[in-house]
C-alpha cells in the first residue's frame, strides 16, 4: 500500500488540517503506529496515546484539539467508521482457498456448485448441495444432506451434522459444531436419563456469522433458526430449537438455553445467560454477564443477573455499595432512639 | 409416517377427545404444526398458540379448556413425556456410519470389535481397544491406548488423548476432548509457572454423554471420572481430577475446577462455576450462573454467586429489589427521630 | 517405578520419620493410594482422609499430628510442592509422537526444522516455519505462512489460521484455534452489520501453553498478543487486539474483550469476564466469575460483578446477608419512633 493522505481523506470524506502529500504506507492502532502510517482516534481513553503515537497521520473528531504539528490530520465526524470505512477499501475480505483437494472425499451423490473451493481431507457426505464460489476448508465435515448456499465460507475442523441448512454468505469459523444433539432426556423414577432422538435441524439463514469453537445444537423437532444477517461470537452455545432473529448479535461465551426466541437488532454481550422457554423481544441489549429467568418485551438495556433494566440495576448497585454507611445509619438511629426513649422516661 | 390418532393414543396410553380416525403424519412443536400433524401442549406458557396452530391434533393435560372442535385431542396426564414417548417409538436414535473406512489408520497392534465403524482419516493409535458397533465418526483422533466400549459413538473431530477409557454406550458430540493435560504449574520465586506433568486419564463410565466442543482434562494422577448414565452438555469444562457422581447433569458453559467431587443426581445448570477442592453431595441443583465457593452437603436448590439456598436467595434478591424504599424509610426516620430531638428539648 | 522412602525424601529435600527403607512403587491422591504407594497432605481440607489412607508412605507439613504408626512420614515445608518435585522427577513431560507422517500435507514453500514430528492428515501451507523439535498432531491444521518455535508442541484436531507465529516452548491443546476472525462489523442505518476484515495477527510468545476449545482471535489490525510465559486454560475466550502481560493466568471459561490489555503476573481465575478497551495491571488476581468493567491499575484481589476489592465485595455480601434482619430492624424502628411521638404528644 502506497497512498498520499489526500486519496484517504477523500474515501472517508474528511477534511485534511496539515500536509495532504504525505504517504501512508499502512494503517495501524495508536499505540503501535509508526512514521509513514495513518491511524485513529475515537474512544477518549486512548487519548493518552496521542502525545507519543508515531504515527503520520491520524484521523480525530472535529472537536479533538490538535495540539501536535509535526502530525497530519483528517477531521472526520465519526473517526472509527472513517478507518473502518478504510480497512474495507484497501483489504478485501479474501480467505485462500482454490481447487478441490484430491485427498477431499466427495460423496456421488454430492452436488458442488461452480467456482467452490474444497480443502485437503475434508468429507462432503451424500445429499450434500454446496453452492457456488463456497470455500471449505481442510478437515472440515458435513455429514448427509448439508445445504450450503453460495459465497460461503467453511473453516477447517468444522462439523456439520446431516441435515443441516445453510443460506448464502454464511462464514462459519473453525472447530465450530453445527447440528450436535439438543440436551433432551426423559428421566424415569429410578432418576436415571433416557435420551430423546433429536430429530430436528438446524437452519442458518443469509449472511449468519458463526465464531469459533461455537456449538449450535439441531432441533429436537423442526428447526433451531439463526435468521438473515445475524452474528455470533466464539464459544457460544445456542441449545436446541431456539430461534434467533435478524441482525442480531451474541458475543462471546453467551448462552441460549432451549426453545429460547430471541428477536431482531437483539444484542447479547459477553457471557450472557438465557433460561429456556422465553421470548426475549427486539431491540434489547443485555449487558455482559447479566442473568435472564424470564421474558423481556420492552426494548432497552439489562443488567445484573437476575437481569434489570440498566437504570434499576445501576441505582441498587449503588445502594448496594452504600449497605455500610445505611447500617451505619440504622445503628446512630436506634442509639437516637434509645436516648430519647430514655429521655422521655426521665421528664415524665 | 402414516398412523391414525388412535394407534399415537394407544401408545401414549392417553384418551382421545375427537376423531381418532384421523392420519397423522408427523410430529411438530405447537407453533409450526401443519395439518396432519400432531403437537402437545405443556408449558402454560405456550397455551397462546392454541387458538391458532394449524395442527390437526394435540395433546394435552386432562384440566385443559378444550375449547376448540376443528382439533382433536389427546389427554394425558404428562403430555410432556407422552410426546418423548412417541418420538422415541417412531424415531429410534441411529448414527449413519458403517464399515471401515479406507482412508482412516488403523495401528496394527489396535483391537476393534464387531460390526464397528470407522470414518473417513479418524486416527486410532497402537493399544487402542475399541468394543463391537461403536461408531467413530470422521476426522476424529484416539492417541495410545484409548479404550472404548460397546455401542459407543464419537463424532466428527473429537480428540481422546492417551490412556483415556469409554464404557459402553457412552456419547461424544462433536469436537469435543477427553484427556487434555489439566492445568497444574509450580510456580517459582521469579513467579514463572513450570508445568507438572498430568500423568492420569479420564474415565468416563456407561451410558455419559458428552455434548460438543466440552474438555475433559485428564486427571494430574489418578482419574478424573464421569460416572454411569450422567450427561454433560455442550461447552462445559471439568478439570483434572473431577468426580462426577452417577445419573448427574451439567449443562451448558459449566465449569467445574480441580479435584472438586460432585454427587449422584446433582444438576449443574447452564454457566454454573464451582470451584476446586470441594465437595458438592447428592440430590443438589445448582440454579444457572450460580457461583460455589464452599462445599455444599444438604440436597435442594441453590441460586446465586455466591450461592445460597434458593428460598434464602430469593429473599435477599427481594430485599435487594426494595432497596431504594428501605433507603427511603431511613431518610424518614431520620427525620422523624430529628424532629422528635426537636420537641423533647423545646418541652424540657 | 521402584524406589527407596529414601530417595524421595533426598529428592525433595524432606525428613523421614519412620521407615525409610520401605518401597515405594507409585504416587497416588490420598484418597485413592494404596499400599507401596506415596502420597501427601496440603489442604486441611483432606485431612479427612488421613485416618483410613492405604499408602505406605506420605508427605506432611511439620506441624502435622503423625498420629499412625503404621505409615512412614516425610516431612516437608510445603507438601505441595515437594510432590510435584517428585513428580517432575520420575516423569518426563513426553507426549508420543515421531517423524512425518506420509498422510501430512506439507507444500514445497513451507520449511520445517530437525526433529519435527507430524502426525496424520497434518495441513501444514504455504510459507510456514516450523522449528527444531516441533510436534505437529494428526489432522492439525496451519493455513499460510504461520510460524512455529522450536519445542513447541500442537495437538489434534487445532486450526491455526495464516500468519500467525508461535515462538518457542508454546503448548496448544486439541480443538483449539488461534487467529479466527475478529468480532468486527460496521453497523449501518438499517441496523444492518457489515464486517471489518480482521487484517491483523496473533503472536504466542515463548513458553506460552493454551488449553483445549480455546479461542484467540487474530487482531482486526496489528496483534493480539500473549506474552512469554502464560498459562492458559481451556475453553478461554481472547478476543481481537487484546494483550496479555508476562507470566499471567487465564483459567477455564474466562473471557476477555476487544482491545483490553492485561498486566504481567496477573490472574484470571474461572469464568471471569473482562470488557473491551480497558487495561488491568500487574498482579492483580480475580476471583471466579468477576465481571470487570473499567480498568484496573492497583495490584490485589477483585471479587464480584461488577467487581470491588475483596474486602469491599466480601463486607458487601456479609451486609447483603443480613438484608433481612437490617429490614427488621427499621420496622422496630418505626414502631419505636411512632410510639415515642404518641408519647411525646400525650406528655404536652
């Protein structure tokens, strides 16, 4: 890469304050960033970082103080769209991948489409239909049936159970185990567990992210759904028969529990836990960690587990902090009200 | 399938309200149901979808309002087990796999059993003794001497180190680890970790399921041990030297820590953390997100981190929620004990 | 194995109180030896065990009552440690593997130092380094240009996406996977999310061990980084961009987000959560499942989610335990306090 800061500001729609000839040979984080590179600044606890960065150029919002003259800058509204806006003109997304690997098996009856890629020892079952441009990476499994759409993306030592369906543009990233057994035993009066065939799938719609080493478990009856544009994290466990609505988000190491609906634009963050059995309505974002027994239809931000909404929840963290000084209080209180019981005693 | 209402009554041993001639030719869950097909209904939750599932029979509990004719019924006192009970008459659990596969390796000095198959480049290494009509599904690897029992089944991609043992009818989804190192270092005076050798196994006994992406560490000396007919789920973590008792479960994103023993018939519920070197005895449920710090001996229901017994949890959970008015009370009573201060010494 | 009381007690540098020609054939758990076994006492927690303990021989701190006659003793400051000498004595870390298997997959362009062992149905790809002494374990997989250091060791079943470098002494347990694509998306105004090529790399610094099923991310841009000599457990969850000091600890199930860096000599116990974009110092240890929102700069231990200083969260929960009687006590209060006005206006 080899740009003057001119052509970047011109992509991210910035006004250059300093010299607009510069070259940027590459973008990078503040902290790290070193001459002829161009990085950002957005969160303001990285603004300690700007008396020292090395970088050449740096992109801030209108209002940053500019204090440094020997750095170029681009003045942008929103500086980390503006890099990102930049990250996706000069680095496609491009995972290498051509050909069909002679040590890949697949199955007659398997139908590849045009253009896919399919890496070394992988094993495309019976039934299999894999779209077109879909790369699936070595060591990767799909057991009978598999659908995959086209401009799909399989990474290695992932397993597709048979059955299973995937949309269009699905990246499915490596370990990953799509179409595992639901959890679901009967339980008889000697207490001992008897499993339940698990005879559902599971369907990924268009455009789903899956991270790695997640476990998506098929259904045990019809389909445990991930829907159109949806993303999720590493190490996330999503249980039989939930659904999971449009463009929603679950980061890493939350977990759905069965039968679980959650909506669209929903957003669960880091190790979040859902009770199976409920609905969760869209629009709501639940904050790391936070705990959920029941159904949540009103959007907004929850916190704590049990989960609240954010405000509650951050008002009785406070007054949880403060349980010293309210026994502090309670104690002067029945002191008080001790002397004044003995007071009253005295003057009747 | 093609059966009538009666012949799914009969084996339910349940009571048809409506026409038992009718065909059945499949199973749903109540919101997806199609005509012909047969769903339940158990959960109060679920009972808004009655007015409108488009199945052409259901079961349900003998005090349900039957208010709908265009629906045939069957009554049972459990519908939740009638409906497993259907699905495992019709749908018996069978993993497609037969034969050795050319491409898998197969030690010379390895013993394998009748009627057993072996997928597509699975790895079993010398001294393995591997039982008649298990399956090992594709790309999985067994390092020395792994035993495996009867009947069992592991998925694609799972790793079993050296030593470890499977009984019989033992399950493993895919992706998962039996037998990786547990996490055991000295530290020195310079505070760098060296690593002790993890010189045990696992043993899992008859009848445990293992869901996906879970690790089994190996135990640092002796075994960590899965007892006979318990169930573990997807993600879980059981360090080395773990004892699980018999006919337990541990649900999803459990985590259990080193040398920590666990009873029969104790339930770990999804995202329950329990710390190592105690003892958790039998008959316990640990409540989902529940934090153990302390051995817990007396059976029941546990909730919260740190854990408390659930009727005591839910006490202080109240209490916590009514903070604000306690708060409230004693601002009050300040003021009240103020005024009261005021008026004794005005009348004295 | 067969050696002398003896020389176990030289090698740990412990005094023999009884026996000290008696044989010792094996180590064992104090609840699982038997005899011509060694065993060890540490945690008062297994005390328990003393009285009915089959081993011939065991090692206890100084102050332990040596009430049996019938075993021999050796004494030593930290019976802990002084096992795990004894452990690392007799038994060489040496995990089974040699040469290059002809099923590996190595292209032409990738270099691979003396001494190497790689297993089955190994992808090793274009442009990869791997050193001296370097174990590869079947149907692992390193896509472009990754580098290995000599001694490291990498198990079944581990995908290591292209660029990332290992260097010496690194450990990486089965089924994990190091340089999956970050979390990254743009959100547009349809709520739609775009993703951000994750154009960066993960660096393993020397002496780092990562456990099974875990996850680290490769940076969105620059490096996600764990520094020499940390130790990592299974089922962890590195995220994009994050740093992980010197000599630090991430246990089971703990997760840290985008961007955060963690200090040297710092411990992650189970389940903990830490947020995006903050830093934690050096020697700060917290405690099973803290949730961290903000940065962390003074050394000590954190306990609680939101987390506080041990202390803090530990007077906190005594507090919250006694919600109850601090509830009563206000209602006395009141009952006093109404009483005492009813006094007062009588009295005037």
């Amino acid at each position: 890469m080899n740009i003057k800061l001119e052509e970047a500001a011109k992509i991210v729609g910035g006004n250059i304050v300093g010299d607009k000839n510069i070259t940027i040979n590459a973008f990078a984080k503040i902290e790290e960033a070193q001459p002829c590179e161009l990085t950002f600044l957005y969160l303001d606890s990285y603004n300690k970082y700007f008396a020292e960065t090395k970088a050449s150029a740096i992109i801030v919002k209108p209002d940053f103080p500019r204090t440094r003259n020997d750095i170029s800058y681009i003045v942008a509204e929103n500086p980390n769209k503006a890099f990102s806006k930049l990250i996706n003109h000069f680095f496609r997304i491009d995972y290498k991948l051509s050909g069909i690997d002679s040590s890949a098996y697949i199955h007659p009856e398997a139908a590849i489409g045009k253009n896919t890629a399919i890496g070394k020892n992988v094993v495309i079952s019976a039934g299999c239909r894999i779209g077109s441009n879909v790369k699936i990476f070595h060591n990767a499994v799909l057991l009978e049936n598999v659908q995959v759409g086209d401009n799909s993306v399989i990474f290695q030592n992932v397993s597709i159970r048979e059955e299973c369906r995937m949309g269009r543009n699905v990246i499915i990233h490596a370990n990953s185990v799509i179409g595992s057994d639901g959890f679901g035993y009967d339980i008889d009066e000697n207490k001992v567990f008897h499993k339940i065939p698990q005879i559902g799938i599971v369907i990924l719609e268009d455009d789903v992210e899956i991270g790695s080493n997640v476990s998506v478990d098929r259904a045990s009856i019809g389909a445990t759904i991930i829907k159109k544009g949806t993303k999720i994290d590493n190490l996330v466990q999503i249980a039989h028969n939930v659904v999971v609505g449009e463009n929603s988000i679950i980061a890493g190491q939350a977990g759905v529990s069965g039968s679980t609906k959650i909506g669209n634009n929903t957003y669960l963050l880091g190790q979040v836990g859902i009770a199976g059995h409920i609905e969760i309505g869209d629009n709501v974002i639940l904050h790391p960690q936070a705990g959920i027994g029941k159904s949540i239809t009103k959007p907004g931000n929850y916190f704590g587990s049990p989960a609240k909404e954010i405000k509650e929840a951050f008002k009785l963290e406070a007054h949880y902090r403060n349980l010293p000084e309210y026994v502090e209080r309670i104690k002067q209180l029945e002191q008080q009200v001790k002397k004044l019981q003995a007071e009253l005693e005295k003057s009747q």
